[in-house]
C-alpha cells in the first residue's frame, strides 16, 4: 500500500481541516463532478492564459460552451504567481471575469495555485510559440525553480496565495481550491515538501468557504502522498493508468472516508479512455477530470515525451475532445460522454 490510513491528523493545525462528515455533506449536495482540466487552445501555457494582453474572453466562451454541450460541469485551470506580480487588480478582474463565462456556462472551476511540471524558468511577457509536436512544450512551474529553492523569497507567494483566497474566499463559482500540482515532479522533491506545507498554512490563515486539497500523483512517493491527503479537506488523485491500476487506487483512496475527485486522468494509447473509465468513477461516485479539451498550443494531442516535428496530428490523440472549429476528435467518444453526463 502506498497510503497510511489516517483515523486524524495528529498536528496543531486539525481545526483547520475540515472533519469528515463536512467534507460528506459538502460533497453530498454537488452533482457528479465531471470536467476536465482547460486552458484555452490559444495560450501555450498559463501565462499567456492569464496576463492582459493575451487573455481571450471571446475564446474562452467559445469552447466552455462545448464543453456545457456534452455535460462537463467543472473545470481545473491553473493559475501563475507571476501573472499575480505584475499586475494584482487586473489579475484578480481576469479570474472574475473567467469565473462570470464559466458560470454562464453552468460551469464551476478549480483553481490550481503552484506547479512543479515542465519547464522550470517561467519569465513574465511574451511566451514562447510552441515547438511542432512537442507535448506542453511551453507549460511553466510556477514559481520555478529559482523561486521554489529560495524560501527567501517566498513572502512575495504568501502574499499572491492569501490575496486570492481572500478576494474569492465565498465565491460560490468556485468548487475547491487545489493548492499544488504535482508537488515534487520534475526534479524538485527536495524543495517541494517545505512549500506544500507553507501552502496549506498559508490557505488556512484565509480558511476560504470552499475545501482545499492536494492531489496523490505518484504512487511511489509516499511521504508527500501521505501529507498531502491528510490534509486536505477532499482527496484528490491523479491516474493516467488502466481501469484495474485505478481501481485500485480508487480503494486505498477511500479508506481516508473523505470525497473523492480525480483531478487528471485520460491519456487514450496509456489505456485511460472516457469509455473505459467514466463507468468506473461514476460507479464508485468520483469525480472525473480529464486533462484537456480543446487542441491548441500547448499541444497535448501529443504524448508526453520529445515529440516528433514531422508529425502533423497522431492519428490517436493524446488528451484534448475537440478541435479548434468546435468538431470532436471522436463523434462516438462525444456521444458516449454525453449518454453518462446525461446530456
């Protein structure tokens, strides 16, 4: 087993996480959470998403509107400490009106602060085109490496954390907050664990109406796995693996008697398919969000790896459901997506 079962959390801060039977009834009166993770198909990575002079509201409407159509009723997007640093108000006016399309939409959103995948040097402005083939070839950590080895220099992230849990501490639009992406990927186990904890201190000095979480990603890292559980008012996981491997995880996962949502999952030639794996998260009552919905610029079509620049499109996309002109990668996949959301 890669998780300890937890009867509490033997710390100073319990009062902070919410019990149990909170976390059930919260849980309790959502609809099955089904969505998927979004960034819209003309920014490569989150910055560009985010700062005033690329933020595409016309864009963003478009294709929340497709994802409304087949009954996608959550999305997780991700935020940037430097989006924050240059410009707060305006910053927080984006995030208000993103959060006013997406409610439009029937849409609720999790916000992800911090983000320890990709490319480890994030730098304000203009973004990098993506490379032809190459899966989120412009994706940035936030705060990066420089910043996340430097705890100096983490008073500036307090601020940027506290500042947006307080403007949108009771905001109904909002589902939960997750406060950290994969903590400890890409090389930065060794300064990752000090910052997650800062992270959950510093959500808890706001302690916003809506729960926090940190999602289990790696089955092999059992220290941050059983921090980031154990505190966190929702479990949330990653699994890009078959329906048994899930299954599995799925059941460790519940012995913490705490709701449960998949915050990534669906990656077709990994064997993690909407037809294979919907059935099993409504099953088990799970939330369900797969990583992508419209192909774009940050190329996820593509599966993780170097990529190859002569390759125009697989003929078997990676992640993403729809094409820029709103068609579907698979007209049998968006039925079938439709049939177990209802739609």
């Amino acid at each position: 087993m890669f998780l300890l079962y937890c009867t509490g959390v033997a710390n100073a801060q319990d009062s902070n996480i919410w019990s149990r039977e909170k976390a059930n009834d919260w849980y309790k009166n959502q609809p099955w959470i089904v969505g998927c993770n979004y960034i819209p198909s003309t920014a490569v990575n989150q910055l560009e998403m985010w700062q005033a002079d690329t933020f595409d509201e016309s864009v963003i409407d478009r294709e929340l509107g497709w994802a409304e159509k087949i009954g996608f009723n959550v999305i997780r997007v991700y935020l940037h400490d430097l989006a924050w640093k240059q410009d707060k108000e305006g910053f927080k006016n984006r995030i208000d009106r993103f959060l006013k399309i997406a409610s439009g939409h029937n849409i609720k959103v999790i916000f992800v602060f911090f983000d320890d995948c990709w490319n480890a040097d994030p730098k304000e402005g203009k973004q990098p085109d993506p490379v032809p083939g190459r899966h989120n070839s412009g994706w940035v950590q936030s705060p990066g490496r420089a910043t996340l080895s430097n705890p100096d220099a983490w008073k500036r992230l307090e601020k940027y954390v506290k500042d947006i849990l307080t403007r949108f501490s009771d905001d109904k639009r909002i589902l939960l907050w997750d406060l950290y992406n994969e903590p400890g990927n890409m090389g930065n186990a060794q300064y990752a664990m000090p910052l997650l904890k800062k992270a959950f201190e510093w959500a808890w000095d706001v302690r916003p109406s809506q729960p926090l979480s940190v999602g289990v990603w790696d089955v092999t890292m059992t220290e941050f796995n059983e921090f980031q559980a154990s505190h966190s008012d929702v479990i949330t996981f990653h699994n890009y693996n078959d329906t048994q491997k899930l299954k599995v995880q799925i059941e460790e996962l519940q012995k913490y008697g705490r709701p449960i949502i998949c915050t990534e999952y669906m990656a077709r030639t990994n064997g993690s398919r909407f037809e294979t794996h919907l059935p099993v998260f409504k099953k088990y009552n799970i939330g369900a969000i797969n990583w992508g919905l419209v192909s774009g610029k940050t190329n996820t079509i593509f599966p993780w790896g170097p990529g190859d620049r002569n390759v125009v499109e697989p003929q078997v996309w990676f992640h993403d459901v729809f094409r820029k002109d709103g068609t579907p990668f698979s007209e049998t996949e968006t039925k079938f997506i439709k049939e177990v959301t209802g739609r």
